[in-house]
C-alpha cells in the first residue's frame, strides 16, 4: 500500500499529514486559532468540520482586525 502524504506549512510551522483531514484537527496540529484563521480550499471558503484531502490547493489566511 502507498500512502500519500500532505504538507502543511504555515508562518514556519510544518506538518505532515498522511490521510483526509477536518480542517480543525489541521489548524490544531499547526497550533492555530479557528477564530483568527480561515481555511480557502481551491477557491472556496471552509468550515471547521469541512475536510482538506490531498491534491487539495490549501491557503490559510490569518485574520487581521482594527479600525
């Protein structure tokens, strides 16, 4: 059996990932906040309970505020 695995890189954090993830365990493993960072999957904006698999286009954005 080949098993694929996925890179995660974020502000010099990694994590390898080796099967379909919730997009909260991915955040929790990059030691990252659901409500200071968004998850865009191939275009489209997740939830915490959507999945990110491989081949997936993965950005995360880290959510700025002020006025």
């Amino acid at each position: 059996m080949v098993s694929i695995l996925m890179l995660f890189e974020f502000e010099g954090k990694k994590v390898e990932i080796e099967r379909p993830i919730k997009v909260k365990e991915l955040l929790k493993k990059l030691s990252l906040s659901g409500e200071s960072h968004l998850v865009v999957v191939n275009g489209n904006l997740l939830t915490e309970d959507d999945i990110v698999r491989n081949g997936d286009n993965v950005r995360i954005i880290k959510v700025v505020s002020g006025g």
